[in-house]
C-alpha cells in the first residue's frame, strides 16, 4: 500500500518544474517579481539581524530605535506593495467580468 506524503514526489517535481517556469517563457504558479523581491528581502534581514547581532554591545538606544524604525519601514513597503498589487488584480479581474458577453 502507497503512503501518500504532503511533501511526496510529485510534489516535489511540480514545485521544481514552477520555479524553472519562472525564468521560461511558459506561464509559471510563482510570480518572478515576488519570488526575486522575497529573495532580496530575506538577504535584507539577515545582513540587518546579523549588524544588529555583532554590534547589539556598542548601540545606543537612539541608534537601536533607528535601526527598529528601518525594519518597521521595510517591512510597511513590502506590505503595501503587496497589497497595491492584490488590489489591481482584483480591480482588474472586475473589469474583465465586467466587459464579458453572456
């Protein structure tokens, strides 16, 4: 008897297949612009948790705050970006039921 996994073969093969869609000219599950903007922000993060982990000694609090106030900042861009594009897609998507013919 088969067991199937959450994380089987198939899985795992559709997941590989998605990301080399990407960079093809085929459509792919993952958006590009996301995946690449994921990527850079996670690169971000670490390099700032790993300042903040060598020099956490030598901070004063005003330079801890402004180092807070960039992360807050940051992550607020990610945020609003994210959901401007929820919203165009979904203004879209509305438009477009909107002009079918029946």
């Amino acid at each position: 008897m088969k067991t199937k996994y959450y994380f089987g073969w198939q899985n795992i093969k559709w997941f590989i297949t998605e990301i080399m869609n990407i960079y093809s000219s085929k459509t792919s599950y993952f958006s590009k612009k996301r995946i690449e903007s994921g990527i850079a922000f996670l690169i971000a993060q670490w390099g700032m948790i790993y300042f903040l982990y060598t020099h956490h000694d030598k901070l004063t609090m005003g330079e801890f705050l402004l180092w807070a106030a960039a992360e807050f900042a940051v992550s607020g861009y990610m945020i609003n970006q994210i959901q401007k594009e929820k919203e165009r897609k979904e203004s879209f998507e509305q438009n477009s039921e909107d002009n079918t013919v029946l």
